[in-house]
C-alpha cells in the first residue's frame, strides 16, 4: 500500500461503486476524470442543493469536497466502503456562481495504512477562482488477515 | 458589539428569521434553547439526513454545525442575512445513533466586528459521547453608517 | 482501551515522562491539574515565546496546545512516546496578554484505538476570555501482540 | 486589492520586512523565490528546531507554515506588519528527514479586503513527498482612509 501509482478503480468503477453504496446522491455527482493520486469530479447542481441567489450551499459544498476525496483514496486501494472522514477544514472563499456545476479537483497526499489525507480545491465550471479549499482525512479500516 | 451578554434575538425570533431566510431547510431544525452565547438546537433527522444503515451523513452533521454557529452570532448581534462561513474544521468521531435527532451544542468564543469564533459539539439525543466536533468562523458584514 | 475514567499517569509521572522524551522543551511547560479526560497545563512564559509587544508567538500557542493533547491523551492510555500529532486546528481569537504565562485546559472527545480528538482552549492566565481553541487528533501507535 | 499580479514586495523587500519586524526569528528563515501568489521559503533547521531523533518539531514545521502564508499575502499587498493569523489546519503526514532544511511552498488563493486564504506544503529538501500540509487565514487591517 505505498505510495503506488497504479490506480484500482477508475472512473467507470467508482462510478458503479457510487451507486450501489450510496444510491440516494449518487445521481449528484459524476466523475470527469481520474489520475494517480488526482480526482476531477463535479457537483451536477440541483435546485436542493441552492440557496436563495442561486448559491451552491455550503453542505453541497462540503458534500463534493468529501466524496472527492473518499474516491480519490479509493482509485487507489479499491472499494473499501468502510473508509470514514475523521476530519475536514473547509475555507469558503468566494460565492459560487449560479446555474452551474461545481467542480472539485481532489489530490492525496498521503496514503498510509491508517489514514489518507487529500486537498480539494472547489471551482464554479468555467472559472480558475476557487471558491473553496478542504482538507480532507480518511481513516482506512485495518486489513484482516 | 462588545462582549455584551444581551440576546438581541431569541429562540422565537430565530426560528422566524430561519423560515424567512432558508426556507428550504428551515424545517430541519429546531432551536431547543439560547442562551448569551450558547444555543442548542437539533436537526430533526428524516430519510434525506440518512446514510445506509441509518446513520446521519456527514453533509447532514455539517449542515447543522453551521446554522447553530450562525444562530448563535445572530442571537448577539442581531439578523444579519449576508454574514457567510469562511472556514470550518469538523471531527467526526463516532457514528451517530440511528433513528434519533442530533443536538448541537454551540459555544460563541469570540465576537469582533469582522469575524466570529464558535465550538459545536454534536451529539445523538440520549448520548453523553459527542459524534462530531467542529469549529466554525464567520465573517459579519461591515456595519454601514 | 474504551472510554474509561482511570486516570493512568497522574501530574507528577505526566512531568516527569515529558522530562525524559522532550528535555529540550519540558521546562516551557508545567501541569496544574489532571482530571479524567481533562488536564490543565501552561506555557511558562520567557523571552524566547514572544513576539515584539510581549505578545505570545503563534507558535508557542501552538506549542502549548499542542502538549496538552498528547498529555491527556497519555494521562489515559499511558506512555506512549511515538503518538503523534496528525491534524491540528487552530483559531487565533485575541491577543495574549503581556507578561503572564499562558494556560491550556484540555478536554480529550475521543479515545479510540487508532486516534484521540481533543478540544483544547487557551487562556492568558487571569483572563477568562479564551485567546485561542484548538482541535487535535493524535495517531495512537497500535499495540503489539 | 484585486487578484493583482503585481508583486509589491519581492524576497529581497520581504527579507528586509522580516528582520525588522521579526528579529528575534528572522535568521531561521530564507526566501527562495517569490512569484504573483506563491513564495518558496524554507527553515534554515537549526538544533532548537528538533525533538529527540533529528526530526523537525511540529511547532517549528507550523512557525514555517504561518510565515510562508504571511509572506506570500505581504507580496501581493505591500507591507503590513498588523496582519494576524486567524485560523490555520495543520496536517502532519510524514515524519520530515534529519539533518536538512524544511522548504514551504505557499499558494495566496484568495485575497480579499478583510481575509487571504493561503495553502503551504512542506517538503524535506530533497524529497518529493510532502511531510504537511497546511491551511491559513490571515485578517488584513482595514486601510485607514
């Protein structure tokens, strides 16, 4: 489990993965695409996931920048459904623009055996400012032998 | 906007704001009770809050940290729409009880004229274990004169 | 390792591990008080933690908050000299006062197998409003069979 | 004070501004190279910054950090000594190698009136792999007019 850069899982595969873990957002969300240790994925904005303006909201926000960074680990040790967030700082720097995707640029920074850390960069599709910046850490569950 | 101790809106009077303001996700919450400085509120889960297994999502437990901060700095200065999160650091440290409502705790630490500094625990009702931690920082729109 | 209430390493062996495994720093710090899950414990303030003012450096705070969630993280568990700091969170919300020494009260969340999560607030001594909290997870090295 | 990408102090001006305003640490750090929102810096490591092994303290690998942040939002806005850390996350990843310096690369992504938000990873010189990462928010005084 060092730091390999073969991925397991690619966009297909978490994909499928996404949806049968976790049906009710999955239709939320699509991946672009996947590299060693990067993830570009995007937020297919809803009206539910507005606030009045036409503002992607905050949990929205913080719900892209998680699961960015859950199947950014998971390209790289497959499907462990089981990995959780232990923590997340989140710096909200900008409003998102209104009437279009949010996109997040995901990169893992660590793999350990323990816990994955990542940095998540949040853009409105079509703009280089970020409106927000998370960080991210997953603890992975220990592997039975 | 010292540190005065007076509750400039109170539990009534946020709840309206809240409908006013989010309408959208105003009937997710609740405000049990304010205090100066303090509030606790909860977020009524329903199916939408829900992980497999019934546990409460991240984006749910974020969601709730961030209006009980919000609440707790409205309490003391009064309705102000336009103050927005710009970070918050979030622990998640148990996994949420399913089928109950999750309580915040929410302690205002610092209340300057730009930004303001809140603690939240966050606890499944009935249960002295906290499942999340988060500090959150909001920036107050300028006064105008 | 559950959420027990023993308290495993009292002041006086908590002093005397950080003389042994930080010689370099001990004598910057001192322990009033260890309670279950809680310690109290400050910076003795000199000349080398200031800043131009008398102020406390942002590292020295650091520092402090820093200590006190690796002591109350072992006053629970023991010595253990390889747990280590993994996230930090920390908002900077007045400014220390000049000339007294600078105390920590430490809550341990969370005692896991894996992490601990603390809640640490900071205080010029005399003053009861907090100048900094923290947020502190520490990687528990696993024990060997 | 838009995203200018004019730089208003440049390593030579900000190395000046650092012995002037930090003396007492301003030796411990140089300034590699400065560009529109970014600056590389590093800690010239010296026996005071190291624990037990060889390896760079946590407070001296956080000192790093907030300067490189400090620094880079200087850059873009001239000097200005009051700016002040308000929030900054930490995460450790690696243990940093003995015996070398520790370099910062910092980003400025977002530079408003009020706040600038800033992320650094830290590097062992010589190694690919970062040992943190780390996200700051520093309070600009208002421009007195």
């Amino acid at each position: 489990m060092a730091q390999s850069e073969e991925i397991l899982m690619d966009a297909d595969a978490l994909t499928l993965f996404m949806r049968d873990v976790f049906q009710q957002v999955a239709d939320d969300f699509a991946i672009d695409h996947v590299a060693p240790h990067e993830i570009t994925m995007r937020l297919c904005t809803q009206h539910k996931h507005l606030r009045p303006g036409g503002t992607v909201s905050g949990p929205s926000m913080f719900a892209l920048a998680d699961v960015a960074a859950y199947l950014v680990t998971l390209a790289m040790i497959g499907p462990q459904a089981l990995a959780v967030t232990t923590n997340c700082s989140i710096d909200f720097m900008r409003k998102p623009a209104a009437g279009v995707d949010l996109i997040a640029q995901a990169k893992l920074l660590k793999l350990g055996r323990q816990l994955s850390v990542s940095h998540v960069l949040l853009f409105s599709e079509g703009s280089s400012a970020p409106v927000a910046q998370a960080t991210l850490t997953y603890a992975i569950p220990p592997v039975k032998t």
